[in-house]
C-alpha cells in the first residue's frame, strides 16, 4: 500500500510475459513485452511498447471499466462522474499480467488492460487517422478504375455493399449502376446504406429546371463547385442524385476532391489554411416562393478539422449561400479573402474536375463533407430525384459490416 506522500515519483518495472504456442511445430515461442510506470504528481506516465502516455488520474477513475462503473450490456458509464474528487489519487499501483491495476481512497479497484490503455491514449490517438482516405484529382480517380456496384448484388449481397462502402470512404463518391428509373428503387438504393434525412425539399426529391423552389438549382443554368446544406449547422453528409430522363444536350455532373485541393492549399500555405479552419461564416438560405418560406442560418469555417490531429473532416464552400460576413474585423476579412481565393483557385484548376454524365440507372452518392458537386448547363427536360443521408448512419452501416475506416 502506498500513501499519499509518497506521490513522489515511484517506479514500476514490469516484464510481461505472453506464451503462444504454435500447434502444428510443437514449438513455444515466448515474446515479451516491456511497461514501465511513473507516479508523478499530476499523471500517470505509462510507456508500453516504446511509447509514453501520460494518463489524468480522475481521467482513470472516470474511465473505470469495472460492473459497477460501466454498464458492459449497453455499453453505457454507469459511474457519476460529477462525484469524483477532482484531486482524487490511487493509494496503490500494480502492473500486473499485461494489465495496470488502480486502488481508490475508498477500496474501489480498477483494473485496466494496457493495450486498451495505450489504444485509448491521447499520445496514440493524435497520431491516428479517423478516416483513411485517397485524395484524387481526375487522373488519379481514373486511373484506380473503381467499378461500380450493380444493383440486384448492391440490393442482396453484403459484401458487394461492404465493397461499395469501402470505396466510397476512401475517394468520396461512388455509383451503383442498372437501377430501375424510379423514384422508389433510387429511395430503396438510398435505403440499403443509411436512414434518408428529411429536408425542406422532402424526404425524396425530384426536381426539373422549373423554377418551383428558390434556388437555382432548380433552372437550366450552370451550377459551379460547390457542398450543398452549408447553411444547416449540420451540412447534410450524403447526396444522392438519379437522373431519370434527360430528353436534351450537356448536364453533365462536376465532382471535384475538396479535400484533394485544401491539403495542397496546407501545403502551399499553412496560414491561410489555418485562417480558414479558425474563421467561422455564416451561410443563409432564404426562400419566399409560393408555398415555401424558409430563413435557414448556420455558422462555422470553411475547413473544418478534429483539434488534436489537424485532420480534415469537413468542408463547407457555397459561394452562393455564403451570407454577409461579420463575425471578423477588417483586416482578417482581407486574409480571408485571399485564402478563399487561394482555395477557390485550386478547386477550379481543370487537372482536379471530374466531369460524368449521369443516366437513368446510374446513382451516384457524394460526400458532401468533402466533394463538391456543380454541373454544366443544359437544355431540354432534365427530370432529377434523389435524397441526404446523414453521414453518421452511413458510417454505422459501415461499422457494422466491418469496413475499414482509419488506422
Ligand atoms: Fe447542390
């Protein structure tokens, strides 16, 4: 037992010891696995497997994962983490059989092993990536040839969704061809990934260019680059498009890597990179036609990243629902102007377009986290149905199916 003043430093060595046995040789192989433990006054310090962490001691106690602190059915803290004291410190340490052991003021012991330790770590946490990906530009996404799902194994077979899945997290756009031209197989298509999120424009849509709802996506004309929903504090995460007839010329889908052209704004220019992570905008939708009255506002940067890695998850650019600006003084706004224009300019760059045509049968899904969709002007009838998706669900299906998502 250990008392509290002896919260000096206090080392620790322990050799573990694994045995494994490889039947088929009758040979025992022993590997050895070295954790040494610090005490200081503040932390925890564990180095295991050549790496240090450091570990908050009422982060330990909170992080308990005994049956009286966690609830292991649901997968719930059962522990009321307000009733902790915040100066609170184990009385006694052990390493002991690949595990750390904790005991409490009051008798309770926690025992933890040192792998899930060290998987949970912040140390090892800022050097992992939380979704792996494959930045492209067009040559890049043409020449990985990713082929698309078919719609009858799509629709029956987990593993050609698992496949698709795959692909998709990786390069952020991916087709499922020969579906029926309706409006219901698009929305059973939508269905087999993820729950279809409800807009202001319904829960399936359908559009033409006849101008019904306020926005020009709704006409004839060009749309350049952009994410869609910027102006919801949750940009929606999936879009889904089906173009069920096309009875004229041009219309063909842009789709370019967002992602793809921030990093090479990161590199080029880590400052304005940074200006564009910290520089929260809003972005507004206001609709007064008949039948539709709507004022959507919502706030946040262009580039959004996770704080402790600086990865990239999310990506707002809508030059046309961009609202005033007015949440930065003067002279940010002029650097922010030149990031904008230093990130619009690599969007734009030709070598980074990937232009498809789509046709009845072909749905595309798009990251709208990440790539942007536009489209070239066209004439005729052009009738267009599709959904969101929240990305959440989309990554739960692919969680469930055990599609690789990060290291
Ligand atoms: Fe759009």
């Amino acid at each position: 037992m250990l008392s509290l003043n002896m919260f000096r430093l206090l080392r620790n060595k322990l050799l573990t010891s694994a045995l494994q046995c490889s039947s088929s040789h009758g040979l025992q192989v022993q590997s050895r696995a070295a954790a040494t433990l610090h005490l200081l006054h503040n932390c925890l310090e564990l180095t295991y497997e050549e790496s240090p962490m450091r570990f908050n001691y009422m982060w330990l106690r909170d992080h308990c994962r005994s049956e009286s602190s966690y609830n292991h059915k649901t997968n719930q803290r059962n522990l009321d983490t307000g009733s902790i004291d915040l100066t609170i410190r184990p009385v006694d340490t052990k390493l002991e059989d690949d595990h750390l052991l904790l005991t409490w003021p009051d008798g309770h012991m926690s025992k933890y092993k040192l792998a899930w330790l060290a998987e949970n770590s912040y140390e090892r946490k800022k050097q992992k990536v939380v979704n792996e990906r494959i930045l492209w530009n067009s040559d890049i996404y043409n020449k990985a040839n990713i082929q698309s799902a078919k719609w009858d194994k799509f629709m029956s077979c987990d593993d050609e969704l698992k496949r698709f899945l795959q692909n998709y997290l990786l390069y952020g756009v991916a087709f499922v061809e020969d579906v029926p031209a309706t409006v219901e197989a698009t929305e059973a298509v939508a269905l087999r990934i993820s729950l279809i999120r409800e807009t202001t424009y319904g829960r399936m849509w359908c559009f033409t260019s006849d101008h019904s709802r306020g926005d020009t996506a709704y006409s004839q004309l060009a749309l350049d680059r952009h994410t869609d929903t910027s102006y919801f504090h949750e940009p929606c995460g999936i879009q889904v498009f089906h173009c069920l007839k096309h009875e004229g010329s041009g219309g063909r889908t842009l789709l370019v890597d967002g992602f793809y052209a921030a990093e090479k704004l990161r590199q080029k220019s880590p400052e304005y990179f940074e200006l564009l992570t910290k520089v929260h905008i809003h972005h507004q939708y206001i609709e007064n036609t008949d039948g539709h009255r709507n004022h959507m506002t919502a706030v946040g940067p262009l580039l959004e990243v996770y704080p402790w890695s600086t990865e990239l998850y999310m990506m707002r650019y809508n030059n046309y629902d961009r609202s005033v600006i007015n949440t930065i003084p003067h002279d940010v706004v002029q650097r922010w102007y030149v990031a904008h224009k230093e990130l619009t300019a690599e969007l734009r760059k030709p070598k980074n377009e990937l232009w498809v045509k789509l046709k009845p049968g072909k749905v595309i899904f798009i990251d709208n986290w990440r790539v942007l969709h536009g489209r070239e002007s066209f004439t005729g009838l052009r009738q267009v149905c599709g959904c969101y998706l929240t990305r959440d669900d989309v990554l739960s299906t692919a969680c469930g199916l055990g599609v690789h998502l990060g290291s």
